[in-house]
C-alpha cells in the first residue's frame, strides 16, 4: 500500500536541507521499494508570503490525509514585524495542535567520528545516547489565559499560563515509558514541583504511570538541576519526560553535547504514531541560501519517519548506516568541521548519503 509523505520545507535554510531528504527518498522509492508518494506544502513565511496565513487550510488538508509529514524550518526575521498570532511559528504550533502531536521525541547521541566536536570533552560524552520525550501540545506555550495587557497604575504586564491536565500528563508519561522498555529501562521526570503546582501534579501522575511499568526506574529531577547535570554527567540519562518549556530548553541544551545541533532529528507523534519530522535546529536565515548549512540532521528526520510512521524498520537503519559510513569518510559541513576532515557543501553531503546508501545495495 502506497503511503503519503506531506513535504513542508519552510523558511531560511529549510528547501536546501529538505531537498537533501526528499532526493534520499526517491532513491528509497526507486531503488529499495519504499511505496510512497510525495506531496509539497506552504507552512511558516513562505505560506504567509503566498497565501497570507502561516498555515494554510490546504497545508492542514495535505497534512491531514499524510500518513506522515516532514518539515524543515520556519521563522526568519523577515517576518519578525508582524503581529504574533500571524508569525511563521504560530505555523508549526497551529499543525502540531491540528493533528495532536502530542509526544516529542528527541535523541541526542554523540557519534564516534564527532566526539572531537562536542563543547564538553571526550570522555563526558563518549557513547552519549539520550532520548528526550517532550510534551508538545500543552503547558505555556498553549496555556489560557495569556497576553499583554496594561494594569491601573498604566504599567504594561505580559502573562502566560502554565496548565497540564492529569490526562495529558498520563498519556506523555506512557510513551516515555513505553520508550525505555526498548532501551535502558530508565526514565528521568523532569519538573519544578517545589515551585510548580501544575508541576507538582505532573510529579504525581507520573508516579502513578510507573507502577503500570515495575521493569522501568522512575527518578525525578528539578529542571535547574537537570540542565546542570546535563553538562557534568550526561550519560547517567537515558529517557527523560518533561513538558513542553523544558523540554524544549534541554532538548537544545543536549544538542550541543553531540557536536551539533545540525545533526540531530525528531519526531513528533499522535496517539497513532502518525507524526511530523524535522531537525531541531531552526530556520539558520543567516546561512540560507549558502549551501553549507547541515543537512543530516534532516536525514536522520527522514529514518526516524521510516521508523515510527511507515514501519520499515530496515530501511531506517540502512539511513543510519549511511550517515555512519559518510562521517567515517571524514566528510564533514561547516558545522562538524574539525582539523583533517574534508568540508562538504549541503548537496555534497547529501549526495554522499545517497552514494553510501546505493552501496548497500550492490
């Protein structure tokens, strides 16, 4: 059965690494069997330049009638004068609520051929492999009431609510832990419950998850002190679950200790697993256009798509390998640059992957 891929390339720096990916998946279609069809869509200030709106009603239909979608940037300040409700990001949270993408996966490993790369040293970060599950259709970003408004006294006060729900807590705690079953049997809660009553809620269910799952080790941690570990002792984590603000901030956080953030993908899932891609990287305008921006981050996008949405396992890790085999080879974008190794272009690279791919294949 032919499955459909919704392609959303974006703002900045976006068309170039997508561009990347889509040419990776023609090769799987043409020379591996993948059954896919593809379709390209308007989101953030490209759609907004178009059709004057950061999610178009036909990017929400393609999107829609997708079995997954993959996404490559928006945002630029190009757009940054508009008014909030209209910018490019109201895009990519307006598909993330549209479709319930409720559960935000995020690895963050550390290849052998970059541990050169990462801002903390070698044997910190050796071996690094991170799964971080990020609540992503609630907390403040999504929070009522919200706004600016001016008191009495004339003075201006912004205000954001922080709000989580038992069954949305619930429903993110159970892929977390249903992620470590497949991987180290750990999961990390992060929170501010000494502070937080939404987060002291969020402690509490999470708890109660646990006991569904007696093979897995539950520890919590306040956020401060996580982002701090993070840096001191990353490897004692294996899956970490927290809410959408933190989990966004560690998520960047954890990028940095893999050489790049250009080199690490994501996944964003529904109840069905069917679910959106993209880098965690953002739109970089002050590299577009260039050709050097990193285009594995998408890539990877791609085989964690394989993966959790279409179910071909196999061609996820062919993916993988592939990306391995490239960095063995010392090729290397600007971004992961280091002193002996040969600085590719963005298509370079991807050709790169694609030619790794092909030999697996002879």
């Amino acid at each position: 059965m032919t499955k459909k891929i919704l392609i959303l390339p974006g703002d900045g720096i976006g068309p170039e690494i997508v561009a990347e990916a889509v040419k990776l998946l023609e090769v799987l279609r043409n020379q591996f069997g993948l059954a896919v069809e593809m379709e390209q869509g308007l989101i953030g200030g490209a759609a907004w330049d178009a059709a004057g709106h950061p999610l178009p009603e036909e990017t929400l239909e393609l999107a829609r009638a997708a079995d997954a979608v993959l996404l490559g940037a928006v945002g630029g300040p190009k757009w940054e004068s508009l008014d909030i409700s209209v910018r490019p990001e109201k895009g990519l949270l307006g598909i993330r609520s549209a479709l319930e993408l409720f559960a935000n996966l995020r690895p963050a490993i550390l290849y052998p051929q970059l541990a050169s790369a990462s801002a903390l040293k070698a044997e910190v970060v050796a071996g690094l492999d991170i799964m971080i599950v990020r609540e992503l259709t609630g907390g403040i970003y999504f929070g009522k009431p919200r706004g600016i408004r001016t008191l009495d006294s004339g003075e201006r006060q912004g205000y954001n609510t922080l709000v989580y729900s038992e069954s949305e807590i619930r429903r993110i705690g159970r892929v977390a832990f249903e992620t470590a079953l497949k991987r180290d049997r750990r999961v990390t809660s992060v929170d501010k419950a000494n502070v937080l009553e939404c987060t002291e809620l969020w402690r509490e269910v999470m708890e109660e998850v646990a006991r569904d799952y007696p093979q897995v080790v539950l520890n919590h941690m306040y956020v401060d002190n996580a982002a701090m570990q993070l840096v001191r002792a990353p490897k004692q984590f294996d899956v970490v679950v927290t809410g959408n603000m933190f989990g966004d901030i560690l998520s960047d956080a954890a990028a940095m200790l893999t050489g790049s953030i250009g080199m690490l993908p994501s996944a964003s899932l529904d109840r069905q697993g069917k679910g959106m891609y993209e880098p965690i990287h953002g739109s970089a305008p002050d590299i577009a256009g260039q050709g050097i921006a990193n285009p594995l981050a998408t890539i990877l996008s791609v085989a964690m798509l394989l993966r959790y949405s279409l179910e071909e396992q196999e061609l996820a890790q062919r993916i993988e390998d592939a990306v391995q085999q490239v960095l063995g080879q010392g090729l290397r974008t600007a971004d992961i640059d280091s002193e002996g190794c040969r600085r590719v272009s963005t298509e370079q690279m991807g050709d790169a992957v694609v030619a790794a791919l092909l030999e697996q294949n002879r």
